[in-house]
C-alpha cells in the first residue's frame, strides 16, 4: 500500500459508478476509500446503509472524530462538509455551501492533501457541475496522485472536463481501468 | 502552511484579543485561514499574523472567518418534530421554564424555539437565553430581521416539523426581508457568552447547541459539555446537532437518551441529590 487514502468526487450519475466499483473491489482492498457524492440536504443516511451489507468492502457515512481505518469506504453525510484532520480523524462542518454544494468535493479534497501530500489518490468522476476542479489541483500540487474519468466514458462529462481542463492527470481513464489501477496500487 | 503557523497564529490571537480558537478542529481552522489569505492576497501567515496583530478590522473579519454563524430556522425538521412530541410534555410539567440555545448565531434557531412555545402555550412561562460570543451575529438576532431568500424553505422546515399556524403569521415582509413579530422577541434574553471561557451563567431546564461542537477537538467538547451538565437540573434535557453525539465525553453515562437520532439526551437524576432533597 504506497497510498494512505483514496479520495473520490462525483456527481450525476454517481450512484451507478459507485456501485461497479464496489462490485469489483476485492475482499481484503486495504487503502480506505472516501467519497463525496452530491445529494440532496434532506436526504437521511438510510441509503448508506443500503449500500453497505450489499458488497464485499464495509461502506460507512463519516462520523465527527472518527478514525479513519483501512479497508473501509466513507461518504461524507448530507448537508455537512468532510475535513480530515492531522491524526486521521474525520471533522465535519456547516459552513456556507461550496460550488453550491454541501458536501464539497473541493472542501474534502483540499483538507485531504495538506494531510495526505503525496500519499493520496484523488479521483473525479461523472457529474455535471465543476465543483472538485480546485481540489484536484490541490492534491497535485501536494504531489498526490490524480486520476480523472475518461469524459467519453462518463455519464456525465461536466466535472471530468473540467477537472482536466485545471490540470494534467496523472491518468484519465475509464471507470474499468480506473478500478483495475487501484487494485494494482492496494497491492503494492 | 504548518501546525507550528496555525498554533502561533491562535496563539496571539488570544492573547491579544482575549478569543481562544487553540481547541478547535484544525483541518477547520486552516481552511478558513487560508480562505482569509486568498481573499485578502496574502502569501504566507506570518503576513496575516502581524496584520492580525496591528488592524482590528483584519482581526475582526478572520474572527467572523473562524466562527461559523450558519444557521437556518427549524433545521433538521425531524428534530423539532422530535422536540413537540417528547420535550414539551416534560417542559410543561414546570411552573416556569428556562431554555438556553448556546452559539445561537443570528438567532433564527432560538426564534424557531419561541414560536414552538408559543404554538403550545407555554411561551408566556418560558425564558429562552440565546448566547453566542460572536456580537456581530448577536446583534442581528436581535434585530430579527432576515432576508426572505430561505423563507420558502424555512417554511417548509416548519410545516415538516408540526407546525400548527402558517409561518407568515410569525413575520411581516419588507422590501426583500422578513421581520420576526416583537412578541417572539418578548421573552429572549440575547447575551454574550463564550462557551470557552465563560462559566455557567443560569440554571435551566432545557439546552439546546448544536453544530457548534463539531468545531472543537474532544477535551474542548468535553470541558463545555462539563459546563452544560452543571447547567441542566435534574432531568433537564440537552440537545446536541444531529452528527454530534455524547459517547466521547465523559458524560455519555449521565444521560439517557430521549431520542437517539435526534441527539436528545435527559440528564439522570443524581443520587445524591435526590437522597437530600
Ligand atoms: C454553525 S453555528 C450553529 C447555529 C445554530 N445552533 C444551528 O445549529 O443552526 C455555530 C455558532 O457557534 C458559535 N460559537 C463558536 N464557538 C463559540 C464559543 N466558543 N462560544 C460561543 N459560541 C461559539 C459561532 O459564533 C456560531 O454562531
């Protein structure tokens, strides 16, 4: 595991993603995966719980001071921002929405790499807004790796645009490769 | 920017201005502070510590920076509804009654609470203190006039929460704003605490703060929450944000739950007490 964490941001079309990519995660992925989907403030967490028990790896809304541990997935809860604080803990926040969002993935992203610098993956999938643009730049000025989903392949192809217009990737690909490079990088 | 930068930084802040952010969240602290600089196009914090040092204005805005007063009236909808159908029965069991809203912000939250007294009937025994130490939201709680931008949610919010009247019997509109009616205003106090270095102030049946916590790091939680448990009488009843929680503190054993999704805990009797009284 050269990578402490994983850091994903996704919008439209989010949902389908994620679970390919749980499906294909294989028992024993180590590197803890942390996610910031857009969804609607009044959501309630019952789809987290959906999720989890469904696949392989343990799914899990990020709790305030919770420690982050390997082999585990969180998504930042509803209506609240995720910063990751020096000692690995999860701080949320109600501060004003970013890119009209709340969670952020710019908020996430950012906090992420003053943490993890080059130890981190940050990825940008399908949506259809550009909040993340600023964070990925973020996690590769830190010296993080960057890796955007193919826009050709994604259901929604504002964000990845977007994210590949602010920087070079280090890898655009599609969501099969995308999941077949973190399995190859858990393993090292 | 480095840990040693930021706890340099909150350090002359305090002893300067006497405001002590040495306990908070610092993935918190940080964004905000390099949010500061980027708006201001500033390089590096030691730029921002002298100008913090020597301009007050420039201190007083990264004050506002590093104090959230994001609110919004009957947030979390689930809560208040909560809050009627199993804290107002208690509540109403007391000849007066004392409800304290710590980090109230712009006061949307303790206006909420005064109209919920008012719709059971109980506002005219009910003194709410709302405490904040931020004085520039305190001042605008007081005045009571918010823009009309988050109405139609707000309103929403409150049907959702049992709302019995229509929200707009609560206000009058002008020009863009909304004015909350003096007789919600009558019976809040508004005061300046600081919930870090301040003590108790009052004896009270009811607390409500939340998503104030979420900003401090696990001692400075546990030191308020200290406070708070000093505050409650007996069988009073706290009320924390609903991704704040008790089981870190020391105090997680000293309540039970009212409603556990809803974060609202009822302080146990002291054994104690209840022997001498
Ligand atoms: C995000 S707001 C929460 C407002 C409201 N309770 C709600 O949930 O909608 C947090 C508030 O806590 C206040 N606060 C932060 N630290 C404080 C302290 N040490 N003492 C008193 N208030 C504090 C801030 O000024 C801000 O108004």
């Amino acid at each position: 595991m050269s990578y402490e964490a994983i850091v994903i941001g996704v919008s439209s079309g989010g949902m389908k993603a994620m679970k390919i990519m749980f499906s294909h995660l294989p028992k024993g992925f180590k590197t803890p995966i942390i996610i910031v989907q857009h969804i609607s403030a009044h959501s309630d967490s019952q789809w987290i719980q959906l999720l989890n028990g469904t696949y392989t790896i343990d799914i899990k809304e990020a709790d305030e001071k919770e420690k982050i541990e390997n082999g585990k997935v969180y998504f930042a809860p509803p209506n609240y921002h995720l910063l990751i604080e020096k000692n690995k803990t999860f701080s949320l926040t109600i501060d004003e929405p970013v890119n009209y969002a709340r969670p952020s993935i710019d908020v996430l992203f950012e906090s992420a790499a003053e943490m993890y610098k080059n130890k981190l993956i940050g990825i940008i999938l399908t949506g259809s807004n550009s909040d993340g643009t600023n964070g990925i730049k973020r996690i590769q000025e830190c010296g993080g790796l960057t890796i955007v989903q193919d826009p050709k392949t994604a259901e929604a192809d504002y964000m990845p645009i977007a994210a590949i217009s602010a920087i070079q990737p280090d890898y655009i690909l599609s969501l099969e490769d995308i999941i077949k490079l973190l399995i190859k990088l858990d393993k090292q | 920017m480095s840990e040693f930068e930021i706890s340099s930084l909150l350090q002359a802040i305090y002893q300067k201005y006497g405001y002590d952010f040495r306990q908070y969240s610092e993935a918190h602290i940080r964004r905000r502070i390099m949010n500061r600089m980027s708006m201001s196009g500033l390089k590096d914090v030691s730029q921002i510590q002298s100008m913090v040092l020597k301009d007050e204005t420039i201190a007083s805005q990264l004050l506002q920076d590093l104090s959230i007063t994001v609110t919004e009236m009957f947030r979390d909808s689930g809560f208040y509804k909560s809050l009627r159908d199993y804290v107002i029965p208690i509540l109403k069991t007391y000849p007066f009654i004392k409800i304290w809203h710590a980090g109230c912000a712009t006061g949307e939250e303790a206006y909420s609470m005064a109209i919920i007294m008012q719709e059971e009937g109980l506002y005219d025994r009910t003194t709410i203190y709302a405490t904040d130490f931020n004085q520039q939201a305190l001042n605008k709680a007081k005045e009571g006039i918010f823009s009309n931008k988050m109405i139609k949610e707000y309103t929403i919010n409150y049907q959702l929460s049992g709302g019995k009247e229509s929200l707009s019997s609560y206000y009058t509109s002008n020009y863009g704003n909304v004015i909350m009616n003096q007789s919600l205003k009558k019976n809040i106090v508004w005061a300046n605490h600081n919930l870090v270095t301040d003590s108790v102030f009052a004896e009270v049946h009811l607390i409500l703060c939340r998503n104030v916590l979420i900003y401090f790091e696990k001692d400075l939680q546990n030191k308020v929450q200290k406070l708070f448990y000093n505050s409650l009488i007996n069988g009073g009843v706290l009320c924390l944000g609903s991704k704040e929680g008790l089981r870190f503190t020391d105090f997680y054993e000293e309540y039970k739950d009212v409603d556990k999704k809803q974060k609202i805990f009822k302080k146990k009797y002291q054994l104690a007490n209840a022997l001498e009284g």
